[in-house]
C-alpha cells in the first residue's frame, strides 16, 4: 500500500502537468468529475502517507542496548591486531544497496568498532547490541536474535563487517557497537578494511598522527593512542648543495618558499616517501626542481635562499612565497591553481604571466610592470606601486587591484571593473 501511495505522490503532479499541455496545444479541458476527482484522490492519498508515515514511526519509537562482556583468550603478546571478516554479502553483486538478503537472511553493515583506553594491565572487549521496536520487549527481542560473530586467533580479533537478522524479525536499525580497550603501553595493528567500521577512539590530540590506515600500528599512551615518532622524519631536513643559480624552473605538488640571502641554501621537509621523489637538475643558472603530482602523508616543502633572482617558473605547484628580493629585471611565469604570495619586492622591470587559476598577491614596488593574463587568475596587489603599467587581461580574470602612478594600458576582460588606484592616465590599447 505504501508504495502505490508514494508513486501516486509523483503521478499525479504529471499527470496535471500532461492535461495542461493539452490544454495548451489542442484546448483541450478536463472535465469536473475528472478534475473533482483527481482533488479528491490526491487529499485521500496523503492522508494514507501521512497514517503509514505514523504507523512506520511508531514501529521505531522505542530503542534498546544491551551490552555485553565479551569472553576471550588471554593476549599473550603486547600487539592486537584488529581486522574485519571477510564480508560474504560482498559477493552478491546484485544487491547494491545495504541492507541485502544472502540465503534468507537479511545483512547490513551496521558493524561499529571503538578502541578505547583500558583501565587494568589486559586487553577487554564489550559489545553493545542496539535495535528499535514499537514497545521496550520488541526492541529488546530483537536486538538479541540478530547474528554477529567475533573469533580471537593467538593475537588477533576478526570482527565480521556485518550482522545477520534470520527469516521471520524485523529490520528496525539493528546495530553493534565492539569495543576494544587496549592498556597503556600495549597496541594495536590497524587490518584489512578495519577504518570503515571506526567509530570512537581514544586518541592522544596532543601529538601528531595520521588517519588510521591499514598496516599502522598504534600504541595507547597515557594519553590515548599515538604512533610513537611519529612525523620525526618529517622534521628532518634533506638539504641539497647547489650553488650559482639565479633562475628557478618549479613543478608538482610541493610547496615553495623562497628568500633573497646571501648565501645558497636548498632544504626540503616533508614525508620520507615526498622527499625521495623530487628531482633536481642544474643547467648553467637554472636550478630545475619537479615532483610528482601525487598526494603524500605530509605536504612537502621546498625551502629556497639565493642572493639573486632573476627568473621564476612555476608549474602546477602548491603555495609558492616569495620575499626580499630587488634588481633590475624579473620575469614570472606563473600557471596552475595555486597561490603565489611576493613581499617586499623592489625591482626596476617586472613581467608577470599568469595562467589558468594562479592567485597572485604582491607587495612592493617596480618602475614598470607587464602584466598577462589568461584564464581565471587574480592579480590581488593593492599595495604594490608601480609607475608605468601595461596589462593584457584574457579569459574571465578577476578584477586586477594594483597601484599605478603615472601611466596605465589596458586591455581585456571588463577592466571599468579593475581597482587601480594612483589617479594613472589611461590608455585602451
């Protein structure tokens, strides 16, 4: 009954929709009796929805736990590890959605996993069964007649992923809630598929940690669980001795910072595995420096010192900031989605290009700027002066914000909409 009142939810509008094109097309009307008739059908269908909604809601109202203390083996040795069964409703593809039906019995993945810090020197482990029913002695039912299995095996726990409600119950969000209370100084190795089914853990917030993934072990501290030592590597410094460059060629996914000093100075930070995967080449004042467009643990960050710059290419990089530097000329090619931040930037001749998404902000001065344009880019550089710009802006650019003293040519997207302050004289190229 349910059903044919939901599809009479959605016919019914289409079906008014269907006489109104007639209506339109050919003139022609619906009769009373009909149009009568179809109000009437309408207002008794959801009056019916409105009961079966209440009916359903009734068989919810009431929800019931009963907990459990879980009898198992003695842990011999001080690591756990915790994995999921193999899910047998996996290999009936048929059934997309969750819950299914495999051999009669109804399946859902309603499986929850806590590790929590234990109070004594062993390992414990709870279950909570939770179901809903019309009355508190339904709920109670049946939260106890589902099935759901957990084996101990030396040292491991296989929980299986789902529970199994037999012929003849009722689904009403049935649930299990498996705790796992590890003692301090004991751990626990994270298994196949176990970061689905996580749901409360202790863990320590006052140190870095990573998401919980398959093969990590974790050790419950006086805190909560925490993987000793933990972004160590990633606090080491991998410095690379390279010398007279004056141009640099960046690209991939690492983060750039780079300083005007006296001294030569390149330094990479980030994950080991991030670390290992940049490469770094030398031509004549070209120090060229690619990394794999691949997310890592860490970002890696690209540390920068050389007295002068006279050249900069970006790719495709993460944030890049640039600060110090002055001279005569610089040129930037700049593309990709990312932000580029320059401060203190003093130079005589400046030349920027920007490409598809780059978010430029700077902050100093140039006597003249070329500045291009292509794509979505935003040149957001308020407080940068210049005296004579010239700017070419492609694509749908955000509005350029610059400063201009003396003279300004422009062309582009919409520039009655840039914010150039300096009172310029301007001249439409």
């Amino acid at each position: 009954m349910g059903i044919i009142n939901i599809l009479l939810v959605t016919a019914l509008p289409l079906l008014s929709i269907v006489f109104l094109i007639l209506r339109m097309l050919y003139g022609y009307r619906v009769s009373k009796r009909w149009h009568t008739g179809l109000w009437v059908l309408g207002v008794v269908n959801m009056v019916c929805l409105s009961g079966i909604g209440s009916h359903l809601g009734n068989q919810f109202k009431v929800g019931k736990d009963i907990e459990k203390v879980v009898e198992a083996p003695v842990i011999s040795g001080d690591t756990l590890k915790i994995e999921m069964a193999e899910n047998l409703a996996g290999d009936f593809t048929i059934f997309f959605n969750d819950p299914r039906i495999v051999d009669k019995n109804l399946l859902t993945e309603n499986v929850h996993v806590n590790i929590l810090k234990a109070k004594g020197e062993n390992f414990e482990f709870e279950t909570k069964r939770k179901a809903r029913g019309a009355e508190s002695a339904e709920a109670a039912q049946l939260a106890n007649e589902f099935h759901h299995q957990v084996t101990f095996d030396n040292n491991s726990v296989q929980i299986n992923p789902y529970l199994s409600i037999p012929p003849g119950s009722k689904w009403r969000a049935q649930a299990v809630y498996f705790t796992i209370r590890v003692p301090e100084g004991k751990s626990v190795l994270i298994g196949e598929n176990l970061s689905h089914h996580l749901k409360t853990i202790d863990v320590n917030t006052e140190v870095d940690r990573p998401w919980m993934m398959k093969d990590q072990i974790w050790t419950m501290g006086e805190n909560g669980l925490e993987i000793p030592g933990y972004k160590d590597e990633e606090k080491k410094s991998v410095q690379k001795n390279f010398r007279d460059f004056s141009q640099l060629s960046l690209s991939g996914n690492i983060k750039v910072q780079i300083e005007k000093s006296e001294i030569y100075e390149v330094n990479i930070k980030g994950s080991k595995e991030g670390k290992e995967s940049i490469r770094f080449e030398k031509l004549e004042e070209t120090l060229l420096i690619e990394s794999p467009n691949q997310n890592w643990s860490s970002p890696v960050r690209v540390y920068l010192k050389c007295p002068n710059l006279e050249w900069l290419e970006v790719e495709n990089t993460n944030d890049v900031k640039i600060s110090g530097f002055d001279g005569d000329e610089m040129k930037m090619d700049l593309e990709g989605d990312m932000e580029v931040k320059a401060y203190n930037l003093n130079v005589k001749n400046l030349y920027v290009s920007l490409k598809q998404k780059v978010q430029a902000d700077f902050k100093g001065s140039a006597e003249t700027l070329e500045l291009e344009m292509d794509g979505q880019s935003n040149f957001n550089s308020e407080f940068f002066t210049v005296k004579n710009a010239t700017i070419n802006s492609k694509g749908y650019n955000k509005p350029v914000r610059l400063t201009v003293t003396d003279q300004l040519q422009r062309t582009g997207f919409d520039p009655e909409r840039w914010d150039i302050k300096g009172e310029p004289e301007i001249e439409e190229k």
